[in-house]
C-alpha cells in the first residue's frame, strides 16, 4: 500500500512539472505577440516581415514535431523532455541577445525546433501512468500550463520590458525554463508494474494490442489521417489566439502595452478553466458508462458550437467585445487541443502515441504556417472581417471529420 500510494503521489507531482515546463514553453513563444509593435519597431518590419517570423518558428515547429514524437517513443520521455526544456530555454536566451533580424530568426526557428519535444513526451506519460478514468483530467492538467502561459505571459513581459528592456524579457524567461529541465531531471521516473497494468488494461487500443504500428503501418489507419486533418483546421484558431490577438488589441482595437498586460490575459484564463471543466466532463461520461472515444467526441461536439462566435469580432467593436468574443471562442481552442491527445491515446496503442501526436502537431502547425502568412497578407487589404470568418467555419469542419474518420485503431496481425 506504500508502494501504490507512493506511485500515485509521484504521478501528480509529475504532472505539476509538465505543467509549469508547458506553462514557460507557452510564455517563451508568446513572447513576440506581446512585444509585436517593439520588434517591428526594433527590426523594421511590417505584417508580412512580422509573419515571416511567426513562420520562421512554426515551420521549424512543423517539421520537428513529428520527428520528436519518433524519438520519445524511441528513447523515452524522460530524455527527450529534458533535453528540448534546455534547447528552447537556450533559444529563447538568444532572443534576447540577438543584434539583427537573422540572428533574431535563427534562435526563434532554433525555439520552434526544440518547442515540440514537450506535447509528445506529455502525452506518452499521461498514457502509461494513468487510466482512462482520468487520463483526460490528467491530461488537462498539464495541457493547461498552455493557457496559464498565454495568461501569464501579457503582465509578465509587459512588466519587464517597460521596466527593462525587451532583451531582457527574453533572457529571463529562458533561465527559467533551465531550471525547471533540472527538476524534470531529478524527479521524473517511469511507472512501476502495477500502475503501468492499469493504465494499459483500460485504453481502448492497447486492451486488445500488445505490440503497436510500425512506422509506416500508422499512414495506413484512417484514424491517423482523420486527426491530421482535425489538428490542420482547427489549431490555426488557437495559433491566431497565441499570435496575433495581442497585436490586434493595440493596433486595432487602441490598447498600449501596458494595458495588453493589464487585460489581455482574460482571453486565456476563460480558456483555462473552460478546457479543464470540458475534459472532467468527458471523463465524468466515461464513469458514468460512455466508451470512452465516444465520450470525446460527444464532449467535443458540444462545444465547437462557441467557434463561430469570432465571426462577430470585427462588428461589435471596442477592446472589450474583442476580449469578450475570444474570451468565449478560446474556450473551444484549448478544449479541442487538450481532448485530441487523449483521442490519440485512446485509438491507438501506446506505443504509438507519442508519434501519432508529433505527426498531427505537424500538421496542426503546417495549417497554422499557411493561415500565418494568410493573415499577414491580408489583414490590410481584405480586412480583418474576412478572416475572423474563415476561423468560424474551422471548428466545425473538424467535428465532421472527428465523426467521420476516427475510430479505435489496432495492428493487423493482432488476433483477439
């Protein structure tokens, strides 16, 4: 009994650290957002030199994402994690000390090259030590140091940059993040037998497969496609949300850097609390008898309906109806990317569950790079009314697919 409860305390403890690693990997990339009209300023850019950098970050983001979900599966989370928190706290260093736009684009591709690390790894523990009861409240958990860094990340760098500099914004939150590599380092471990059996015994995938896809086996599962494809439409909405509400607050909507530090973490706390209300939601379906796929997908459904409100933002006018769209429609961002992971989790072995993921981060950024430069092209010319309505048709889209296309995946030559 010392044992379980000793395996059960470490689990949540290790969940805390995943979450504050996810919370500075948020700040780290938000930074630019927060600081847009200073760094155009500093390297005399305009919207489309801005999405250049945007899309310096999120290609490199893209490519690598599917790559470090191999290498979690390969090598193990606790390695993987430890080494991308002390890449992208690097980089994020050199942000800071960078003189020129092309040192500046180097750390910031450098920051999108080692960012993904955190998701598969996150992902792979909450699989092996957590069953499905609470695999999406664990999962929650973690996932929503995302929010919490979106939320902390506008008073924060506001604050040292007006009462430093810039640079110095940069440079702090990276030592941070060092820090927290070190205690990842000291305290994670991977689960002990019992608590491994039951994480195992209660997903959906693994029950029925001992052994997981091949490489080249998942391209060929529908279910792989279909989170692909949900991950392409839908996390452009939250990309949008990370990178360029903030800009859009002060240029279009009046707010100075000060009170974007002041106000424009609402949007993101709403997020917050409304992802983990949705995800016990989910698991409370699963308690009550729902399989636990179909549990997801209900719950996610539910809540894509809030999406469209976006298409309101350009003619309600006003800093507060702009906060108070999003602060709704953010809600819908962060619970479809904190409940597409345990989707993965439970339609596919977990053996596989780190790559599939970095598969569909891929692909979630490769839809974020091409509506990135679709924004920077247009918001002056077709005018933000056009785009805040292509977002609203997104989520809903990506509950067709969800229905349509996901299912339990296991390899071929297993036999019940």
């Amino acid at each position: 009994m010392k044992g379980l409860l000793s395996a059960e305390k470490r689990r949540w403890f290790i969940v805390a650290i995943i979450f504050l690693a996810i919370v500075f990997n948020y700040v780290d990339r938000q930074i630019v957002s927060i600081l847009k009209p200073v760094l155009k300023s500093e390297f005399s850019l305009n919207d489309s030199g801005y999405a250049w950098i945007l899309n310096i970050f999120t290609i490199c983001y893209a490519v690598m994402y599917p790559v470090t979900g191999w290498m979690v599966d390969r090598f193990g989370a606790r390695v993987v994690m430890f080494y991308g928190i002390i890449t992208w706290s690097l980089a994020c260093i050199g942000g800071g000390l960078s003189r020129s736009i092309g040192q500046f684009g180097f750390f910031r591709g450098l920051l999108g090259a080692a960012e993904p690390t955190n998701f598969p790894a996150q992902l792979k523990v909450i699989a092996l030590w957590f069953p499905g009861k609470l695999r999406a409240t664990a999962n929650s958990l973690c996932v929503a140091g995302s929010s919490i860094g979106a939320i902390i990340a506008p008073p924060a760098i506001a604050w040292l940059a007006l009462t430093y500099s810039w640079q110095i914004a940069f440079i702090t939150m990276g030592a941070v993040g060092i820090l927290i590599a070190v205690l990842w380092k000291l305290v994670y471990q991977d689960p002990p037998p019992h608590i491994l059996k039951e994480s195992v015994a209660t997903t959906a995938a693994t029950a029925v497969s001992p052994v997981g896809f091949k490489w080249k086996e998942l391209w060929g599962t529908r279910t792989l496609w279909g989170i692909l494809l949900i991950r392409f439409v839908s996390d452009p909405v939250w990309y949008f949300c990370l990178f360029w509400l903030p800009g859009y607050l002060q240029e279009e909507s009046g707010l100075t850097l000060a009170q974007v530090g002041m106000f424009g973490w609402i949007p993101f706390l709403f997020a917050d609390l409304g992802a983990i209300g949705t995800s016990a939601w989910s698991d409370k379906l699963v308690r009550k008898g729902h399989d636990p796929l179909k549990a997801r997908k209900l719950m996610l459904t539910r809540v894509a309906i809030l999406s469209p409100l976006c298409a309101l933002t350009p003619y309600l006018g006003g800093a507060w109806a702009t906060l108070a769209v999003f602060s709704i429609v953010a809600i819908a961002c962060l619970s479809w990317l904190f409940t597409i992971s345990v989707v993965v989790a439970e339609a596919f072995p977990v053996q596989n569950v780190a790559s599939v993921l970095g598969i569909a981060g891929g692909f979630g950024a490769l839809g974020a790079v091409l509506f990135n430069y679709f924004v920077g092209q247009f918001m002056g010319t077709l005018g933000a009314e056009k785009i805040f309505i292509a977002m609203a048709f997104l989520h809903p889209l990506a509950v067709l697919i969800l229905w349509t296309m996901v299912r339990p995946e296991k390899p071929k030559n297993i036999k019940l």
